[in-house]
C-alpha cells in the first residue's frame, strides 16, 4: 500500500509520515488502559501520520488524519486521533450504556484505526482478536470483517489497484512473484527500525536476520 502511494500519490505518502516513537505509542497506550497488537504497533512505528502535530481547539473530533488513502471511505488516524476517538467513545458508552449489555456502541478492546471527522463512522481493530470491524451511527457495530490488520492494508492495496470485486481480498504478494506475508512483515519492521529496502529488491540477509531475531 505504501509502495503504491510512493509511486503513485507522493503527497500521500509523505503524508504517511516517517517513524514513529516507540516511548509515545507506549503513553497512549497507558491512557487509553490498553496495549496495541503487534502489527499495529509496527505500522505505527513505521508511519508516525501525526509528525508532532497537535489538534487545534476548534478541531473536530478527528483532527489531524490522513485523507486519500483509503479509497472505500474513512480517513486513515494517527495516533494522536485513535485516542481521541478512542477516548470519546468509551465515554460515550459508559454515559450511554447500550440497552442490550452483549451488544454495546463501543468495547474497551475496539482501538479506531479510521473514521469520519466527527466519529461516527469508522473502523476498528479488536484487540484480543486482532480482527477489524467496522461502527455506523444508529446500527450495531460489525465484528470480523478483515481477519486482521494486515488484510485491511492488503484490501485498501488491492482497491488502489483496481482490482476487481470479484478478486478482492487477493494479497499483493501473489501479484509480486516471490513475495511472502512473511516479506511484507520484515519489511514493515525494517522500515520502523531505519531499515532502507528497496521495495521491489530483495530483502538483504542481515536485514532478515535482524528481523528474526526480534521475534
């Protein structure tokens, strides 16, 4: 995904961010009462989108966000915006209990990882399950849409590429002779640890070891 704005949209993917700061996703985390899965901590590692900014007072609820980059809808949030959300809507919920307690608005596992300004649309990644799903105004949130983070990015890839519906869901490694999910990871965390790889290079062995070795 990021290699397609890379060549195709590089505002976007300067918009993306460099690395991000293992100490302040650590903060948030704390906040929020919460810890972030792997893999969404290497993605935010490796693409800090809200490069030191801060909301301005009159900014709505999603302030800073990355707009173009999911092309179903949604603005892509950083982590300054996935806890605001995140905090707005657990308050929400606590002052608001839903009617039915096994079908809540909001779970204090569901972190935001995109949304509309004002919150009321978006999608979240289940932190015990590492599954994705997705929230509306006045219908029941929907659980295990993407199995995962990564199948979320590898959607939004495939959207970028026009693939067509009847092969969404197709892996961009597949498209990519010789790539692994196993490549896309190392490459993920090469990339937040300073790593500079070639996207369409091999991946060099001291790099993959390295990656191995952080395991």
């Amino acid at each position: 995904m990021t290699a397609w704005f890379e060549q195709h949209a590089p505002h976007v993917f300067a918009a993306l961010g460099g690395p991000g700061n293992s100490t302040t996703i650590s903060e948030a985390e704390t906040r929020m009462g919460l810890e972030l899965p792997w893999e969404m901590r290497q993605w935010l590692l490796a693409n800090d989108i809200d490069a030191d900014r801060q909301p301005d007072v009159r900014s709505c609820l999603v302030a800073l966000r990355c707009q173009g980059v999911i092309p179903s809808g949604g603005l892509l949030l950083g982590l300054t915006d996935i806890e605001r959300v995140y905090l707005h809507k657990t308050a929400m919920e606590e002052m608001e209990p839903s009617e039915d307690p096994e079908h809540p608005s909001w779970r204090r596992e569901w972190v935001p990882i995109s949304a509309e300004r004002d919150g009321l649309y978006g999608k979240f990644l289940n932190t015990r399950t590492g599954s994705v799903g997705s929230w509306t105004e006045g219908s029941s949130p929907s659980e295990g849409q993407y199995t995962s983070l990564f199948a979320f990015f590898h959607d939004v890839a495939d959207q970028l590429e026009g693939v067509s519906p009847g092969k969404a869901g197709e892996t961009a490694w597949r498209r990519r002779p010789g790539r692994t999910p196993k490549d896309e990871a190392t490459r993920l965390w090469a990339r937040a640890n300073g790593y500079l790889i070639n996207d369409h290079g091999r991946i060099p062995g001291p790099i993959r070891e390295a990656y191995e070795a952080s395991l």
